[in-house]
C-alpha cells in the first residue's frame, strides 16, 4: 500500500474541539471511497456543503459537519484548495 499523502495547515482561526484549541490541520489525500456519495465536480468546485461531508473524513484533529461550518473563510479556502491539489498526479505538481 503507498504512503498516504499529507498536507498540515496552519488555521488563521483556531478550532475549538471540547476544551482544546487546534491551530493546525492535517488533512489526508482522500481514497476512492471516501469520495462516495459526492459529486467529483462539487468536489473541486469547493462546494461547501460537500467540504461539510469530506473534511470530516480525512482531518486530524477529527472534525465533524458543524466544526467545518464553522470555519473561517480564509481557512475553509485553503482547505478546499488542499483537497484540490490532491487530485493533481505527482507530475503536474
């Protein structure tokens, strides 16, 4: 199996989650099923309510719908950008 690609983010806002505030993200290059039930182009086109379903599938710290609905606009930017650039190959980067 390959390495899994990781990008961290650092958040202009932090994420409160219970008690502890993150100000880094990690997110994980999503597997093809991951991606099901989502629409590749909403995907890419940074849908927000397709974001509220994936980041929460691959984010470390484990985020859920509401902490992605709440993000800053800056950082849920970002976000949508790292998640396209996982679909370019390797090649193109």
């Amino acid at each position: 199996m390959a390495t899994p690609v990781i990008e961290q983010i650092d958040l202009e806002s932090p994420i409160t989650i219970g008690d502890k505030e993150h100000t880094t993200l990690t997110l994980r290059r999503p597997v093809a099923g991951e991606l099901r039930g989502l629409s590749l182009s909403n995907v890419l086109n940074a849908d927000v309510e397709t974001l509220m379903v994936l980041v929460p599938r691959i984010a470390q710290p484990t985020l859920t719908r509401q902490h992605v609905a709440e993000m800053d606009l800056a950082d849920l930017g970002t976000v949508a950008g790292t998640i396209a650039g996982f679909f370019q190959p390797a090649s193109q980067k």
